[in-house]
C-alpha cells in the first residue's frame, strides 16, 4: 500500500506537481503568481493545497537550478505541519540587480521548488539539570577543524 499526499489545485489548467523521474526525491512545485511583500522578498505561489498522510509532514525547499536566476528562499526551507491547509507560498529574496518583480514574473510556468514528504516522529521534551558531555562539548561553529 503505497502513501498518499491529497493535492487541491488552485488554477484551472495548472498540472498536478509530479516527480520529473521515478527516484526523485520531491515533487516539482510550479510558479503560478508572485507576490511582492516588501522590497526584495517575493512569495512564489505555487497554487496547490495539500493533505499529507496521517502521520507525516512536508518540507518545501527550492529547486537546485533557481540560483541561475538570483532568487533563494529565505527562510531556507519551509516546513509544513500536517494540518496546515492554506496555500504553499515560497518566500524568495531576489538577490540580482535587475527588477525583482520582473525577473520574478518571467519565472511564471516554471519549476522553483520541491516539496518532500517526511515521516513525522513523535518525541517529548525533559528539562534536566545537565547533558551529557561529550568529546566535542559546546564547540560550535568551525570546532570540527574546517
């Protein structure tokens, strides 16, 4: 029995978001309209809905290809609770030095994101009064040696 990731479209004629190939890890998620929030930041909408499967969540991010055109996500990646069932909004800062909005609207029609479907893992939180310590303790950033 395989899973089933529910999807409304939000545009007549749009096709439903696939997997370019069979072992892929995502769906394709297709601009179909872009919003300017505020100067530089623009939310690509990708024009579906979503239901995951009971006991699953979905993780957006941007497809590898969008740094050719200077935009990147700006919260990174997008996690997507499985009861959330508004619209998928990409939030893209435009990092180019032409016109945002208009390098945005000339990626209408194609791919820009991915959608990734995650088993969700149940876990609770303990406050403690200590953790364990390990070898590499509280070194954080460049602590590895690189």
């Amino acid at each position: 029995m395989s899973l089933v990731l529910k999807v409304k479209l939000h545009y007549s004629g749009m096709d439903t978001p696939q997997k370019a190939h069979a072992s892929d890890a995502g769906l394709d998620l297709t601009l179909m309209e872009v919003v300017e929030k505020r100067a530089g930041i623009f939310f690509f909408d990708c024009g579906i809905s979503i239901e995951p499967p009971a006991g699953y969540y979905t993780e957006l991010l941007p497809r590898s290809s969008i740094y050719k055109h200077d935009f990147m996500m700006s919260n990174g990646l997008g996690i997507i609770d499985p009861d959330y069932r508004g619209r998928l909004f990409m939030p893209m800062r435009y990092l180019g030095r032409g016109n945002g909005l208009e390098e945005a609207r000339a990626l209408i029609g194609s791919r820009v994101g991915q959608l990734i479907l995650r088993k969700l893992e149940p876990f609770e939180v303990q406050e403690v009064e200590e953790i364990k310590n390990t070898q590499r303790g509280e070194g954080g950033f460049g602590s590895s040696g690189r």
